[in-house]
C-alpha cells in the first residue's frame, strides 16, 4: 500500500514538474499577448468595420486562433496541475481564464453565428488576465469588495428613489407627454438625470412632474455623496493596511468574507419577533446594557440597598 502512494506521489511530482515548467513559459508572455489580441481587434475594427472576423484579412482571423490557442493551452494547464487552492474552473482565475478563449470556442456555434462582430468585442475581457500579475489591481479589487458591503443597502435605498420617481412620472407626465409612458424611456431620463448628464431629450412639462424631478435629484445626489464616501473609506481602509508587501490581497477577500459573515450572523434577527423577545428579556432581567449608563447603575444599586 505505501509503495502504490509513494509511485502516485512520485508520478503527480513529475506531472506537476512537465506543467509547470510549460505554465512559466506561458506567464512570461500572457501580458504581451492579450496586449497584442486587444491591439488586433481594435486594427481589425477600424480597417474593416462593415465585416467580422471571417470576413477580415487571413491574418486577423489565423492572428486570433494563435492567441486563443495559447490561452487554451494554459487553460488546460492550469485545470490539469491545479494549484490546490479549490477546483481551478471555480477559482477566480479560473474564472478569468474561462472569460479569456470563450470569445474564440461560442464562434464555432452556428447559432451565434450572426453576433460574430459583437462577440469578438469580448476579447477585451482577456485584460482580465493583467489581474494575477498584477498586485496593485488586486487591491483595487479588494476595496470595492470592501465597499459592496456598505454600497448593499445604499443601492438598495436607490432601487427604492428610482422605482418611486419612475411610476410617478409615468402617471404624471404619461398623460402629456406620450415618451412618458414607456417605463424603460423614463428609466433611461432617470438614469441621466440622476448622473447630472442631462443630454435633454426628455423634460418634464407639469408643475407636480418637475416638483418629483427635483426631489429625485435631491435624494439622488444625497445617495451618490454616500456611495462615493463607502467607496473613499474602503480604498483608504485597504491601501493603509495593506502597505505591507507581505500581505496577500487575494487572502484578504476571504477574511474580510468571514468578518461580514459573523457581523450578519448577530444581527440576522433584526427587526423579527426573535430581537424583540430578546430585548424584552434583557430588560427584565436587567441585561440590556446597550443603553446602560453610570447613573442608572447607581440608582439600581441604591434600589437593591433599601430592599435589602
């Protein structure tokens, strides 16, 4: 039995020795790669922009399959070594790996056939792949993850602004202004309105469509001052703490995972029949010290004297 493990330890070293020496080939020229790929498609777009890939120049075409090749090769590298850290197709470079050659293999599907040129446009997503090399864009990464536990309820405040604004004009202006009844269009003026562009294709016309205009731009430039301040403190947070180039970004999104997980785990009651049973209990037991101040410490105290 342990000569079977030893020959099965022996032959998994060997296979990870012949994939990583093909893998360290393939990081050196990665970068250049889809530099090079996302160079070609914007080529290829400006010299022949009626046409697809098929209909382009043999070079541009023979120029992606090269490419996406290579980066089919390290997919099955990668999937074949596995570093350990989960199952590769799962992981997030796995991910970003999978994002990098599906562009080049959904062309061979007769259906997408017609979407070609609106396909090959996701190449550029293979700049994705800058984000395993790349420590800086790994912290950037970090702080958004950071600030999406904050920006949760924020947008969800915004959801509410949005959906109020955006039935009211529909019944307000919809009977003056035909462009009105189309929820998407009032979405869309919504959207420009609340982002201060304003290309001022749509305007409201009544005095009570105006009137919610200008209180959605109130509540709208409120919330955006919010989700900007959540996204400010989780840069500042990350880049202070993270200063130390011995710290792992990409350890740190499972740490601050775990310390949202415990946060949602005790307030997970709030505001059900089970957190005000419990506030009840406290307050008859005497417990609820949220609230407890040194003055009504020394009046219970003083109480517990004179009963005793």
């Amino acid at each position: 039995m342990d000569r079977v493990r030893f020959l099965q330890s022996m032959g998994k070293e060997k296979r990870f020795d012949a994939t990583r020496r093909v893998i360290q080939i393939i990081d050196k020229i990665v970068k250049p790669l889809v530099i090079y790929s996302v160079a070609m498609l914007a080529l290829e777009c400006h010299l022949y922009p009626e046409t697809d890939s098929h209909g382009s120049p043999w070079f541009f075409i023979w120029s992606e399959r090269i490419v996406a090749g290579i980066f089919t090769l390290e997919y099955v590298f990668r999937f074949w070594r596995n570093s350990g850290k989960g199952y590769y197709p799962l992981t997030t470079f796995g991910v970003i790996d999978f994002i990098a050659i599906i562009p080049f293999w959904i062309g061979f599907v007769p259906f997408f056939g017609p979407y070609l040129h609106l396909i090959r446009t996701l190449r550029v997503m293979r700049m994705l792949k800058f984000f395993r090399y790349n420590r800086s864009l790994q912290l950037v990464a970090l702080s958004f993850y950071r600030a999406w536990f904050n920006l949760k309820p924020l947008l969800f405040t915004t959801g509410m602004i949005v959906l109020f604004s955006m039935f009211a004009l529909y019944e307000v202006e919809g009977t003056v202004q035909p462009e009105f009844r189309n929820l998407f269009t009032v979405a869309w003026f919504l959207e420009v309105t609340g982002t201060t562009v304003g290309y001022g294709d749509l305007s409201p016309q009544t005095t009570l469509g105006k009137t919610i205009v200008m209180g959605y731009m109130i509540a709208g430039l409120a919330v955006f001052m919010a989700c900007f301040s959540a996204i400010t403190n989780a840069f500042d947070k990350v880049f202070s703490e993270e200063s130390d180039p011995n710290i792992d970004p990409l350890a740190q999104f499972k740490k601050v995972k775990e310390e949202r997980k415990e946060i949602e785990q005790l307030t997970k009651d709030t505001g059900t029949i089970e957190a005000e049973d419990a506030e009840k209990e406290a307050a008859v037991d005497g417990t609820n010290y949220d609230h407890y101040n040194d003055d009504q410490f020394l009046a219970d105290l003083e109480k517990m004297e004179k009963m005793g």
